[in-house]
C-alpha cells in the first residue's frame, strides 16, 4: 500500500472542516479521519472528471484544492446509495471515503464527496441517517424541510433523520462533503414525490 502526502493533505483538510462545524459527531469523525489511512489506488475513470476539475478549481477553500490535487486516486463510483438513485444517478457522482466497509473504516459514520452537474435538479430525498454537508466549491439552491437557500462554499447544511432534501444547480455545478450519522442504513434511502422535479 503507497502512502501519498496529496490524500494525507486531504484527510487533514478534511478533519479541519469538522473540527470547525462543532457536532460532537463531527469532532469524532475529524478524529477518525486523521487515524485513518487512503490508499493511492488507481481509480478507474469518473463520466463527471472534467466537471468535477472545472468546479473545484473556482474554490478558495483548502478542501477543494485537495480534492483537485489528488481527484485521480478519489473513488467517484462508490455510492452507498447507487442501487436506489435511479435517474438521478446520471446527474450525480458519489466517493465514499469513510464506512464500515472502507476505505476508512468506521462503524458508526459514512462520509465521502458529491458533485453535481451544472444546471440540474435532484429532487427530494431522505434517509434515517442524520447528515450534514459541507459546500466546498460551486452552488446550489438548497431545500432542506422548509428552509430554501442558496448555497456557495464554506457553508454547512444538516438534515436532521427523514428531513427531506433537495439541489439545484447553476452554471458552477456542485462539490461537498457529506456525511451520516446516527442511523446508517443505506436500505431507508428514498427519492420522494416532488412537486419540483
Ligand atoms: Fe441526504
């Protein structure tokens, strides 16, 4: 197993946003990612690389740059959710980093990276999981529950367990960190009926 500094910066750049957001279940998480370990594995190629390379560079944030830096060895393609996304799995590309399968291994937390295609919707959503995401480069029109935003870079989203959710992107796309906690079923993940879609 290579080790590579790019992924160690990475990890830290990582641990840094969770450290910031406060949640004892963040503070946990920004712990176990700096215990943990990334392999540089060559990934086989995302449909999105381009697009994920093109929002990623708009950011000033540290955890873009690190992303862009080492986007050859993300796993993009690892969605704990893939099965179940149906269309909205041609909009989207999902890396899992942490789980209790991998890479790093966890038991009570998955997170990982999510982008979006420019100028497209994913409609409503929820999970039994508790989740939060961290925007790291480009923006969306953001509806969790009630509360509709728009979203840019450095800002932290959390949806409570079944709170319904919903993106829609601009021109830049979308790059964010995501991660569930609580209850982390992947079989309770569902699309919703909306009106929007
Ligand atoms: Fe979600």
């Amino acid at each position: 197993m290579t080790q590579d500094h790019r992924l160690e910066t990475l990890r830290a750049a990582l641990a840094a946003l969770y450290r910031a957001e406060g949640r004892p279940e963040a503070t946990r998480t920004a712990a176990s990612l700096l215990a943990g370990v990334l392999a540089a594995e060559a990934q086989p190629p995302c449909a999105l690389d381009a697009l994920i390379r093109r929002t990623a560079a708009t950011s000033p944030l540290p955890a873009a740059r690190a992303v862009l830096a080492v986007q050859e060895l993300v796993p993009w393609g690892t969605n704990p959710v893939a099965d179940r996304t149906g269309s909205v799995a041609d909009i989207i590309a999902v890396a899992t980093l942490m789980s209790p399968e991998g890479p790093i291994l966890s038991a009570d937390f998955r997170l990982g990276l999510f982008y979006q295609r420019p100028d497209s919707y994913y409609p409503l959503h929820n999970h039994d999981a508790d989740e939060t995401y961290v925007i790291l480069a480009g923006r969306a029109d953001w509806t969790a529950g009630e509360d509709r935003l728009p979203r840019g870079p450095g800002d932290v989203i959390h949806h409570p367990s079944r709170m319904p959710h919903a993106f829609r992107t601009g021109p830049e796309g979308l790059l964010a960190l995501w991660r569930w906690s609580g209850d982390i079923n992947t079989h309770s993940y569902a699309i919703l009926p909306d009106p929007d879609a």
